[in-house]
C-alpha cells in the first residue's frame, strides 16, 4: 500500500508570504494528524482530523494556522503570514484506529527566510 | 500532559558493540509506547510498540524495548549495532483514554562508528 505522502518535501519562503502545505493519508485511515519539529526540539503535536472534522486543534501555535481536510481525504496546512519562528519540519501522519500506530510521511521542511 | 525524556541527545558506538537508547515518560495512567527511527532524509519509520501484553517487545532490524511501569521507562536496546543503524530515534507516548495525541522525546541521534 501508498504510504503517507507529503507534498512538497522543502520549502522556502520569505517572512509575510503564505505556504500551504499538503499531505495525503493512506487510503482508508480516517485519522490523520500533524505535528512539528522545530530544529533540535521534540515533536510536537498540532492537531487531529477524524474524517473531515477537526477533534483536536490544541497544539496549533496561533491563528496563522489553517488546517483542512475537506472530504476526509487529503488536508492542507497553511501558514499565512508566514514568520521565522515557523520554520521546521512538519509531519502529516495517518492512523486506521485511533491509538494503534501512526504511520508517519516523510516530512517538509519550512524554511522562512 | 505528557513529558517524554530521552537524556541522550547524541550517542557515538562502535560497530558490533550494544547500545541502549534511554527513554522515561511521565505519566501515570495508562499508555502506549513507541519507538520510531528516522534515517537521513526520510520519514518516521515505527521500530515497535507496546500496548500490553509482554513487556519485552521486538521490533524490526534486531531493536527491542522493554516496558517497566514502576521506573515509567520504555529503553530501546541492540545487541549487536550495524552501521545502517546511524539514525535519529523517538520515543513516543500516547495516552489513549485522555488524548488524541502522541508525545515525543527530543530525539537520540545513533552514530555507528566502523
């Protein structure tokens, strides 16, 4: 089976403008959740779809940050404006079962200059 | 909420030699615990997993993990390290009765040496 797949795998992009980026689940897994990894720290939770709904949105950082999943299919992360605190690694995983093993993308890196 | 330690930011070790990757997790109730390695320029990539039964568990490429509830640890072991096993590993956390999240540590850079 496809595993999970993120698009594009690097970005850069100057502080103010706007990155969406894209990440598609593997077939069949309602969940789907994302996380980052700022440049030395842990992996931190951002938030949690179910199908189309957002069950948890608690580690999104501020209101710069716009998560869809319109369809229950792939979702969209978007970061507008973008500032430098934003640059990272940002992992898009999927699970079938809520609590069983995430399955995890490999990830696009955010560079905001 | 959860914490995750990992103490060990970055481990060298020579090629045939035993490694254990430490990891203790803060929580009290019930978990699941994981372990993800990540090699240069790719994803995560899940090595095992406990959710209950044994405590000792294998994982893929000769890893295993035990699980002690009384010390919360959750320690990643290799007899015998190759020099495919140079990667970044995680440990993760997930408290599935009071969350939706996993937790992880900072991560523990393996460095096998020839």
């Amino acid at each position: 089976e496809a595993g999970v797949t993120q698009f594009p795998s690097h970005s850069v992009i100057e502080k103010g403008q706007t990155v969406t980026l894209r990440c598609d689940p593997i077939s069949g897994h309602d969940n789907l959740y994302w996380y980052r990894r700022v440049m030395g720290k842990e992996i931190k939770f951002l938030l949690h779809f179910v199908k189309e709904s957002k069950q948890d949105e608690s580690g999104m950082p501020n209101n710069r940050f716009l998560a869809e999943r319109t369809g229950g299919t792939y979702s969209t992360l978007k970061v507008q404006p973008a500032e430098l605190e934003d640059s990272g690694v940002y992992f898009c995983a999927s699970s079938q079962v809520h609590g069983q093993p995430q399955h995890f993308g490999d990830g696009t890196r955010l560079s905001i200059l | 909420a959860q914490s995750v330690t990992q103490l060990d930011s970055q481990v060298p070790v020579f090629e045939e030699a035993p490694v254990e990757l430490r990891c203790n997790y803060s929580s009290s109730v019930s978990v699941y615990l994981f372990w993800y390695v990540q090699y240069p320029n790719q994803g995560l990539q899940l090595l095992l997993k406990y959710l209950s039964g044994s405590t000792l568990v294998k994982g893929i490429n000769g890893f295993e993990a035990e699980f002690n509830k009384s010390q919360t640890s959750f320690h990643l072991r290799k007899p015998s390290v190759h020099i495919s096993d140079t990667a970044e590993y995680f440990c993760a956390v997930d408290t599935p009765n009071t969350g939706n999240q996993f937790y992880f540590g900072t991560g523990t850079s393996l460095t096998v040496i020839p």
